[in-house]
C-alpha cells in the first residue's frame, strides 16, 4: 500500500467547507461541524487538514471537564496552561489574537451544554475558525444551542464511500490495480472508510501472495470474516 492520504468525495466537501471559512466576508461566522457515523474518516481527515494549514487539533475525552480542555487547548497552542481557568480563558484568546489558527475539536458528543457554550466564547471573543466534529445524531443535539447553531455557517456531513470513492482510494494507495468487479465486491462487503481499508490491505496481500497483475473479485472471495 502507498504511504498517501486518499482523497474521497467526503475529502472534498471537507476542503470546499473550510475554504470558505478560512476565507470569508465580514459578518459571516466562522464555525463549522463535521459530522457522520464512525469509520467515515471524519478524525484522521481533520487532523489531514490541520497538519497542512497550522490547524489546532483537540481530541476530546468522555471525562473531560471545560477546565482540561481549555488546558488541553492552550497546550497545543503552545502555552504552558496556567492555574486558573480565566487565565487559561485569556491564554487562548490572546493566542489566537495574535496568530489567528483554525481549531479541531473531536468527539464534540461527550459535552453538555455549559462546554459548548464555553467554545462558543472562546470564538466570539477570537473570530478564529473553530470546527466541531461529531457522531451521527449531533447536529440535533447542536440544534439546542440557538445561539451556537446560529454560528455554523458550514455543516458537512460525511457519507458511506460510494463505489466510485472505494476505485478512487484504490487506485491512489494499491499498488496492484483492482478490477472493477473487485471494487463492486469491496463495496459490497462495507461502505465505510475502515472497513474499505481492510479490504484494500486484503486485495494487497493477495495479488503479493499469488503475484497477480490485477486484482479481481474472485481473487478476494472467500476471504470474509
């Protein structure tokens, strides 16, 4: 398998979406939600992102407290996170006065409303782009917050791989090309990024094994679990 990051149609939309927050009008609002079932793709795209445009990347905890992460946040921005929680409040926003970055913060569904709210503070007082991102059902949770919905000015969500998406990441990260047949076979064994994966690293390992050209579906049959 090539050692890339494939790009799908859910990819695009992502890149589509945080252009237009990243650049945008006055009085557009630069929040954003990402969200989907798991095994989309919905993290390791985000970090994508972030690694290649200075992006802050936060994965949330199912304890965390809106003191560990406004910790969690100032650490990676670069700080030593200070004792109190309005001192960590004011290390984010001069931070992100001084140099304006987009924030990630993963696995918005562990949060209750006081932590939402408090993200929503943290973007009206920097205007730095902060992006949400969530398990399937968050966007009716989110719908609760009137005066955080009112702030997402993109919501994507990411969607089960379409055959064309399962030939496209094929053709991008196997080393051995898949027939057409093989993709129909994948895609019918699971639409989701991870499970795609696993059958993409199977279809490697058989044409390796038996030193085939191409990869067919009668070449991965037999091969479920």
């Amino acid at each position: 398998m090539r050692k890339l990051f494939a790009t799908t149609s859910n990819v695009e939309r992502l890149v589509d979406a945080m252009a237009r927050i990243m650049v945008r009008e006055d009085g557009v609002p630069g929040m954003g939600l990402f969200y989907g079932e798991p095994g989309l793709g919905k993290t390791k795209t985000c970090l994508w992102w972030a690694a290649r445009n200075d992006g802050i990347f936060v994965r949330t905890k199912k304890l965390m407290t809106g003191r560990w992460l406004l910790e969690e946040i100032v650490a990676e921005l670069g700080e030593a996170p200070a004792f109190r929680t309005a001192d960590l409040f004011r290390q984010i926003r001069d931070q992100l006065l001084e140099r304006p970055r987009a924030i990630f913060i993963d696995e918005i569904d562990y949060f209750d409303g006081r932590i939402i709210e408090t993200l929503r503070d943290v973007y009206d007082e920097t205007n730095a782009p902060m992006i949400l991102i969530g398990m399937g059902q968050v966007d009716k949770k989110l719908m609760r917050y009137k005066h955080l919905w009112d702030r997402l000015s993109e919501v994507v969500k990411f969607n089960e791989l379409s055959q064309a998406d399962i030939s496209r990441v094929a053709a991008q990260l196997c080393e051995t090309p898949l027939s057409e047949d093989a993709v129909s076979f994948i895609h019918g064994q699971g639409t989701r990024f991870r499970r795609v994966m696993l059958w993409l690293y199977r279809a490697e390992a058989v044409a390796k094994r038996n030193r085939l050209s191409v990869v067919a579906a009668a070449d991965l049959r037999g091969l479920e679990k």
